[in-house]
C-alpha cells in the first residue's frame, strides 16, 4: 500500500548542526530512549507482531513498532523546549513538523491509531487478519524507511 515512500525521496535525517536549526517540539513529547534503542525496540515489536496469533494485538504491535520508529525521527530532529502548551503532542503530528518527508507515513499511521487503541484494548474482531497482516507489513516497510533515513543501515 505504501511501497511509494521510500528512503529515496528523502535525505538522511542525520542530527543538524546547530540546536537552534532542529525544530522545537513540547519537552514532555521527547523521547527518553536513544534513537538505537526506540529502533531496536521497534524491531524486537515487529517480531513480536510476527508470532501473534490475535488480529487485534497484532494490529496493536505492529502500529507500536512504528511508533517507536517515529519517536526515534523525533529523538534526532528536534529539541525539547519548556512551557509550551496546546501545541501538537501527538507523535505523528510532530513527526510531520520535524520531518516533513515523512507526512504520508505519519498521516497514515495517525489514521489506524483509533483503530489501533480499539484493537489494543481487547475487543475482538476491530480488525481482520488481513488489516492485521497489511498493517504488519506497513510498519515493517516504515521502520526500515527511518532506519535508512537516520542512517543506521
């Protein structure tokens, strides 16, 4: 679905020179993991959501691994600031703030995020298998566009 965004588009999102060049995002939104960890992290989610026999945890899983992968865009690309209220926290909201190149990822993703509280919160049937699988398959695509993207592969 999704095969279009590719690391290709984008430059490496590797950390800018200057602090007051990196966009500023709400301190309490900051990651508090490296963006290694956030990705191996991700990575270890997607596996995860690989075995997982239940549609709905598998949806869940798969949305958390991507993320994680998002969170670690936001541990490179901005900088935290104090006493910002009403501002975007939500992830995929900042990620587009911070890294444009990625807004149909992070548009996407904030679109199956309702679906994915639904899914996490155990009620059966939110999702089929093949949303499940698809979903899977999406985050992994977009966990290795951010891995290429910061550099890491």
């Amino acid at each position: 679905m999704l095969a279009t965004m590719t690391a290709e588009a984008a430059p490496p999102l590797r950390q800018r020179s200057s602090e007051e060049e990196l966009p500023a995002i709400p301190a309490q939104s900051m990651p508090n993991r490296s963006p290694l960890e956030l990705l191996i992290m991700a990575r270890q989610g997607l596996a995860e959501a690989a075995e997982e026999a239940r549609d709905g945890q598998r949806y869940a899983a798969a949305h958390l691994a991507a993320l994680r992968a998002a969170a670690a865009v936001l541990a490179i690309r901005a900088r935290p600031v104090t006493g910002q209220r009403n501002q975007v926290t939500n992830v995929w909201g900042l990620l587009v703030r911070v890294a444009p190149e990625l807004r149909e990822w992070a548009e996407f993703f904030a679109v199956t995020a309702r679906k994915r509280t639904v899914a996490q919160s155990g009620v059966p049937q939110v999702v089929t298998a093949r949303e499940a699988d698809d979903l899977l398959r999406d985050a992994d695509h977009f966990v290795t566009v951010v891995t290429e993207l910061i550099g890491l592969r």
